[in-house]
C-alpha cells in the first residue's frame, strides 16, 4: 500500500494494484465503522493507551 501505483502508460489504466488499493479501502472503513468504539473500550483502560499510535483523525 505505500508504494506508488505504477503510469499507466507503464502498466494499463486495469493495473490490479487500484484494484487493491480501493478494495483495502472499503474493508478498513467497513472494519473501522464497525468495531472503532468496541476497540477504543477495550484500549482505553490499557495504561500505555497515551502511547497508541492512532489515526490523524485521532
């Protein structure tokens, strides 16, 4: 995911890393939607949860 998607003059505007890129993206917002507050109760009581590196929207 953090390497650059390839010209398509290289490689086609079809590439199969958008393809996955997108696809990763609706599964981490389908995650997110659905288990942020189940995850932010379970870590908050954790004493080193100032130290959670979470999201910019953090």
């Amino acid at each position: 995911m953090t390497h650059p998607i390839l010209p398509p003059e290289l490689v086609g505007t079809d590439q199969p890393g958008l393809a996955f890129r997108n696809l990763m993206d609706r599964c981490n917002l389908e995650y997110y939607l659905r288990f942020d507050q189940q995850i932010l109760e379970c870590a908050v009581p954790i004493s080193a949860y100032e130290h959670i590196e979470w999201l910019a929207s953090r």
